[in-house]
C-alpha cells in the first residue's frame, strides 16, 4: 500500500513510499532489508527542489549491493517507538531511544530481528490500533499496548496473526489510519494471537486502491 504523487520527477518503476515533515534540527534514521539502521542528521542532506530526482541513498549511506531501504524515521527527540511486522505472524516493539546513541555513530547493526523475513516496519508516537495483513486475504486489528515493550532492538516478538494454512506469511502491518478499514471492529479478536478475519469485499477494494494510489 503505497502512496504516488505527481509533483515529484521520479524514474521509471520509481514510486514515493514515504513523505515526512521535519526540521533541519532532526536526525534521519534510515532501516535497511539487512536489519542495519542508519543515522544522520538532516540538515547534512543537500537542499533540493521538489521537482528534483533527489540523493541516491545507497551512494550517500554507504549501503551493500542488494541492500535498499525500508523506511525512513525523522525525530529530534527519539520518542515514541518502532513497530516491526514479520512474515511469520509475530510483531515486535522497540523504544525509538534505543537508537539514539551518545557518539556519532552511522551504522547500527541488529536494529531489528533477523529470525524472520520483515513485512513491514512503522513508526508510532504512542500505542494504538495496528491492522496486521496476511496473505490469504485475512486481517487482524489489535492494540499496540498488548504487544510487550522490549528492551532489545533486535526482539523477535510476539505473535499476533495464527497463519493456519502451510506457506502462508503474514505481508503487512499498517495502522488503523492508514488501513482505513470500513468495520475496524469487525476483524478485532477477543485474544492473540489469531488467524484472522476475511476481508470483506469492500476492504478488499480499498486496498487495492491505496496501493494504486487512487483516493476515489
């Protein structure tokens, strides 16, 4: 589920995943698919209009080959916390401070688990409802305050989606806001983990035009 706009010049098979409002004053940090987060300060990158293609981040961060970026935090404070949804079902939640570190260091290594394929990373300011995907066409909505605050950035979690059918992965982990589900309560279990709710015809149809970017 991604979002497109026309104002900025992208290539071709070039798409905008995040847009972020910060100041100057903040840090970017940046997570990699190789479990790797990078930092720097925002005022380091170079200005740029909006119609510009941009800095190429795996020149400016240093990154392997195959590796690319996930997703991208921008904090002056380093609260709230990091949200991590893996293909196995299980989610996981980190303080964002745990990143936060006293020398100027580039490079974290282990800044999220790797005993499971990522599916999704998020930011959040405080608790709130997730709405965790699989890819059997079933959603699960649950409180971010019922998946346990861990010390260790690199936590495997704990599990909330039961993947009943062999091979079957859980794919997404959004907020509710940015899941916009028309019954948000209808796919809320009493307990977790669990499989999950069928998405209903008209949820179903709104995903795919998040993911085309159509608002209609």
């Amino acid at each position: 589920m991604r979002q497109t706009t026309s104002e900025h010049k992208l290539k071709d098979d070039d798409e905008v995943v995040q847009q972020i409002e910060t100041t100057n004053l903040s840090e970017l940090l940046f997570f990699s698919n190789r479990c790797i987060c990078y930092k720097m300060k925002t005022h380091e990158l170079p200005d740029g209009k909006v119609a510009a293609m941009g800095e190429y981040l795996p020149s400016m961060l240093g990154l392997d080959e195959g590796e690319r970026i996930l997703y991208t935090v921008a904090t002056t404070d380093y609260s709230g916390m990091m949200v991590f949804g893996f293909e196995n079902g299980k989610a996981a939640k980190v303080e964002l401070s745990n990143y936060a570190t006293k020398t100027n260091r580039k490079k974290l290594v282990g800044a999220y688990s790797d005993k499971a394929p990522i599916a999704s990373i998020r930011f959040i300011e405080s608790d709130c409802d997730l709405v965790a995907y699989s890819d059997t066409d079933r959603a699960i909505v649950v409180y971010s305050e019922k998946i346990a605050l861990k010390a260790t950035k690199n936590t495997q979690g704990v599990q909330i989606m039961t993947l009943r059918k062999k091979g079957s992965k859980m794919t997404e982990l959004l907020t509710a806001d940015e899941a916009n589900l028309s019954d948000k309560e209808r796919y809320r279990p009493k307990n977790i983990p669990a499989a999950g709710t069928a998405l209903s015809e008209k949820d179903m149809r709104r995903g795919q035009m998040t993911l085309f970017g159509d608002d209609n």
